[in-house]
C-alpha cells in the first residue's frame, strides 16, 4: 500500500481560493476609480471588528424564469456593477470577479461623502462568489453570494453578509442610518438582478445578530476609518489637482 501523492491529497476546490496575502495589491484601473483605501492595507473579517456579529440574508426567488443557478452566477459576476443603485461603482480588473483579485468601490455612504474602498474575491466558482474587506471599510465582514435550486426547482439567488462595524466611527453610523442603509442596498441590488430575468421580485431579508457584544480592541481600527480618509482626501483634491496641472504645464 502507497502513501497519496500530494497531488491528490490537495482539495477539489483549491483553484476556487484565493491564495494567502500579507497585503492588498490594485491592479490598473480606469482613472475615474480613487484607489484611497486598498492597496497596501490587510483584509479583515467579521472575528476583527468592533460592533456586535450579525448574519444576515436577502433572498430572491427567481420564480416562473427558466434559468440554472450556474448562469445566474455567470451573469452576475459579469455584471456585477450594473445591478448596483445608482452613484456606487464597482470597478473590478479585467479579468473580473476571480480569486485573488482586488475591486476598488467608490460608494456613497451615510456619512455624505463618496467612500473610497474595496473588496478582494476570496472564493469563486460556478454557482457562489465571496468577498472580503481591507482595513477601514465599514464593516469588518465576508460577504457570500450564491444561487441555488430549492425544493420547487426555483433558481433562488441570495446575499450573505457576516459582518460586525469595523470601529466605533461605523459603529454610531450604522447604529443611525447605516444598517438599513445596507439592507436597502442589497435588497435593490437583487431587486435589479431579477428584472433582468423580466422579474419584479420580492426580497425576503433575515437579520440575526449572532453576538451582541463589542470587541474593545476594535477600538484602535479607527486608524484606518476610509470615510475619515475619504473626507480628508476630498478637501484636499482640489489642491492635488491644481498642482498636477501646474506641474504638467510648467515652462
């Protein structure tokens, strides 16, 4: 009897990971996308943050449409952003939604100023796709999206975030307005996914709050707030601009 080779002993799936990083690095982007809070920072999940855990869930039934989870999932990953509201923008590299690759968001956030931050694909395949967050983002989190068959044979499409705030800045926002502000978001995110199946859905949304606590030393993640760097950053562009141009048409 022969010991298995490593080969064969890696899992079916590994392809589908993401490989290990020490630190986000952003590909070429187009220039309208403010690469601010990405590049350079570490990911972090929902044993990170500083609020209380929750696990939450918007679902979709895509009833009456003939359409196999798989080509749900297709589509999706290769419209992600045109699913999202209006005045977020998804800009992902051109090999798109693909392990290991970093997206940058540009998103308009509770706090009145455009929120410069991003994702990393930490798992895809045929029928389910998974992000993470860099340091400053509002959420500490992992958010999976999937498509499944129940037992009706309805292709069923749905969002998963386990996430807590990432600091006790996010914490008072998503306390204020912010966590109905994500709900809304992906509930309008799916709504528009099942039109385009010629759909006008009902989102089913489920909120469990997992641990109620606050992780103290959570505290310190404030450091890296992207909606307090985003601000900063805006104030200041103007006077980076000028000085680009200055720069560029000097005699």
């Amino acid at each position: 009897m022969t010991a298995p080779s490593s080969s064969s002993s890696e899992p079916r799936d590994k392809a589908n990971w993401a490989q290990p990083v020490d630190a986000l690095r952003v590909r070429t982007m187009p220039l309208a996308a403010v690469n601010l809070n990405v590049g350079g920072r570490h990911l972090v999940g929902p044993l990170q943050g500083f609020g209380p855990l929750y696990y939450k869930r918007y679902r979709v039934r895509l009833a009456g449409v003939d359409v196999s989870p798989s080509s749900v999932i297709q589509i999706w990953r290769q419209n992600f952003a045109s699913f999202w509201p209006r005045g977020n923008y998804f800009y992902a590299p051109i090999t798109g939604i693909a392990p290991g690759e970093v997206a940058l968001l540009n998103l308009a956030s509770p706090v009145g100023v455009q929120l410069s931050t991003g994702i990393m694909v930490i798992y895809a395949d045929d029928t389910c796709f998974a992000f993470m967050n860099p340091e400053g983002h509002m959420f500490a989190a992992m958010i999976t999206f999937s498509a499944h068959t129940d037992d009706e044979g309805v292709t069923v499409v749905q969002v998963e975030p386990l996430l807590r705030s990432n600091d006790p800045f996010w914490e008072i926002v998503m306390r204020v307005d912010g966590y109905k502000r994500e709900d809304r978001f992906w509930q309008a995110t799916l709504r528009s996914l099942a039109a385009h199946f010629g759909l006008d859905a009902e989102v089913e949304t489920t909120i469990t709050c997992l641990d109620p606590h606050y992780q103290w030393s959570g505290i310190k993640n404030i450091w890296h707030n992207a909606a307090i760097r985003s601000g900063l950053y805006t104030m200041i562009r103007p006077t980076l601009l000028a000085k680009r141009w200055l720069a560029r048409h000097r005699l």
